[in-house]
C-alpha cells in the first residue's frame, strides 16, 4: 500500500521500544508527552500542550473540508511485565500492559505520512490522551475545551484486540464497550465474641448473604438480551477465628451496554443490600460511583470507519460476529460530546497471544503499518 513507502518501520519499532521500556502511569505522561510533541513539530504539525496536563494535540490543514479527530492513549498499568522481551519495562510495577506504547506509535506514524502526503481535504486533529486506564483522561480533556479549542465535526479511536487476528478489524454501529461503575457496601452490626454469636448483630453474615443476593439483579431482574455485569470482587470482614466483628464490606463492579439497565441495577443494589442489612438487624452504606459511560459508535461515522477498513485491509477484514465488550473505554466521553467511532484492529498471531492487562502481553509491531492504513483510507474519507 502507497503508506508503507512512508512508514520506517525501523525507526517506529525502535520508539515504540523506547516508550514500552519507560512506561508512565496517567497524568505522568510527561516523557512520553515531550516526545510526542518534538516528534509532531519536526513534522509541521501545529502542536498545542497541557490539556489534562501532559494531553498533547497536533493540527494539520490541506484545503477546504471537515475537521476530524484521532485519538490515542499514552499511559501505563500498574503491573509488573512477564513478556519476557528485550524491550521490557524499565521501571518497577509500570508496565504498559494494554499497548498505548504502540498505540501512540501508530498515531505518530499516521502524522508523518498525512504531512508527506497531504492526501485529505480539510483538518486532521490528533490527540494524544493521558490517563485512560481508569483516571478518565478522556473525560478531563472534554471537560478542560477539547472540542472548544479544536471543533472536530467528527471524532475516531481505535484499540489493539489480541482476541482478533492481525488484519481482521471490528467496528459496528451502537452501543460497542461498556459503562464502568463500582459499588462499596459497608455493613455494621454489633461485634461479639464468637462463642456467644446471639450478642451479636452479625455483619459478616449480611455481607455474605448480600455477595449471593446480589446476582439475582443479573439472573431475575435483567432482560438476558441486554449485556450486563454485576462482579463482586472483594469481601472484607474480621481479623481473627474467635471475635464476631462489628462491620464487613463487600466491593465490586457494574459493566452494562444499555443505560436502563445500569441505572436499574444502581438502584438495585442499593434496595437489595438495605434489605439484607434489615433483615440481619445491621445497617448498610452504600457507596456507588458512576465511571466510563456506554461507548456507543455513531452509525454514520461507524459506516465511513467501516469503509476505511475495507479500503485498507480488503472486504474479508471485517468481523461482524465479534460480540461488544464489556469492558470499559473512557474515549466514550469524547463520543458523548462528538458524533464518531471506535475501531478494534486484530494484533494476534503467533507471538502475541496474550490478551490486555496480562503480565505476558506484548503490542505487535506488525500492527503498525496496518493501522496507519487504515487511519489514512480514514483521512481521505
């Protein structure tokens, strides 16, 4: 394809070495954000920073036409790597485990090719995103003018999946990943010792039976063709076999594809755990934080992300059968206040079978070049 002529793989592989060999956590960015400036400068692109602290954005123009955005992700995980590469982390308990070091490669690739070849009408917006893993980088971007300082009509993300082939890519229209919110119930009773149990107004058990009563939201009250998930991860109570504790608490999430259907189940909880505590004579404090919203792909824009694939990768690139996640993604703030899509692009092959946010995973560079195809049959739409 005429964009390979202008991607260096060489030369990309080796930054996105760099940056994987020193990952930066969300709002940290700062390395990672000068690079990419420098890098956007040298190539003439109009680069403005600070935005959500270390965001970077750069702007090109060629001619009259719409404004579009691109988006990417900088930060790392708080993991440790077990890859195994020569490229591994160089910094204790950082990791970039999802592959924003080879996502912001991709972006920069694309912004070296869009300046030698000029082949799009009207202006192309690129943003460098901090803080997606869980800060909400997205968020404060939005909230900090993005779309004022930069009036994209449309804006466009996409995301390595190591569940799909290199050179296979999903896009569809509608709700895509899930919204993210995580609950706290707190429960307090009365602590005894643990040989006189009728003392007691026994919060251990509430917080048990709360855990079990808690799925029935899922399996009785949820329509089963609507995705939704209620985990709870964490059950917290008593520091010793012969003391009855006063409190317990139980943590966990929410992932759901439809707004109805999360609003239920936030209310739910909160019904349900204040009956439990009832019933066991106990009290519950419910804390319950909304996070990412239901990322949902415009159907416009996802059609013109859809061609965008086929002109790059052929007709048989595109996986209709691949089902929405429901793991979360905060460039759905950006989609609530812009019309756009999100595109996965297939990164498994032999030697990258290990899914995101596991500590053998490994962004593959294979992936580069197919991505700014794609991201440049995007441009000249």
């Amino acid at each position: 394809m005429a964009t390979d002529s202008v991607v260096d793989m060489d030369r990309l592989v080796a930054l996105r070495h760099d940056l994987h060999r020193h990952p930066e956590l969300g709002f940290e960015e700062t390395r990672t954000a000068a690079r990419v400036a420098d890098r956007l400068g040298e190539l003439g692109w109009k680069v403005t920073t600070g935005l959500a602290g270390t965001g970077v954005v750069g702007t090109l123009s060629n001619g009259d036409g719409p404004t579009i955005g691109v988006r990417a992700d900088m930060d790392a995980l708080p993991m440790t790597e077990a890859s195994g590469r020569a490229w591994s982390s160089q910094t204790d308990g950082l990791f970039h485990g999802c592959g924003h070091d080879g996502h912001t490669t991709i972006l920069l690739a694309l912004a070296e090719h869009l300046a030698a070849s000029r082949a799009f009408s009207g202006t192309i917006v690129l943003i460098f995103q901090p803080a997606e893993e869980g800060l909400g980088g997205g968020r404060v971007m939005v909230e900090e003018g993005l779309f004022d300082r930069f009036e994209c009509e449309a804006v466009y993300g996409f995301h390595n999946m190591p569940l799909l082939p290199l050179g296979r890519a999903v896009v569809k229209a509608g709700p895509s990943m899930a919204s993210q919110d995580t609950f706290k119930v707190t429960f307090e009773g009365k602590g005894s010792h643990a040989a006189m149990p009728h003392l007691a107004r026994d919060a251990v058990l509430a917080t048990a039976e709360a855990a079990c009563a808690l799925q029935g939201l899922i399996a009785r009250e949820t329509d089963p063709h609507v995705g939704a998930v209620l985990s709870v991860t964490e059950l917290h109570a008593g520091t010793t076999h012969n003391v009855i504790p006063a409190d317990g608490w139980l943590g966990g999430t929410v992932r759901t594809l439809d707004t109805a259907a999360r609003e239920a189940l936030e209310a739910g909880i909160g019904r349900v755990c204040s009956g439990v505590a009832s019933a066991r004579n106990a009290e519950a404090k419910i804390d319950y934080r909304r996070g990412f919203p239901v990322l949902v792909n415009d159907a416009h824009c996802a059609g013109i992300m859809r061609q965008a694939v086929v002109e790059a990768l052929g007709g048989d690139a595109l996986d209709d059968d691949f089902k929405p996640l429901l793991a979360a993604e905060d460039f759905a703030y950006m989609l609530e206040a812009r019309p756009g899509a999100y595109v996965l692009l297939g990164q498994r092959d032999e030697d990258h079978t290990a899914m995101v946010h596991n500590p053998g995973y490994d962004f593959n560079d294979r992936l580069i070049p197919i991505a700014v195809r794609v991201l440049a049959a995007l441009a000249r739409q």
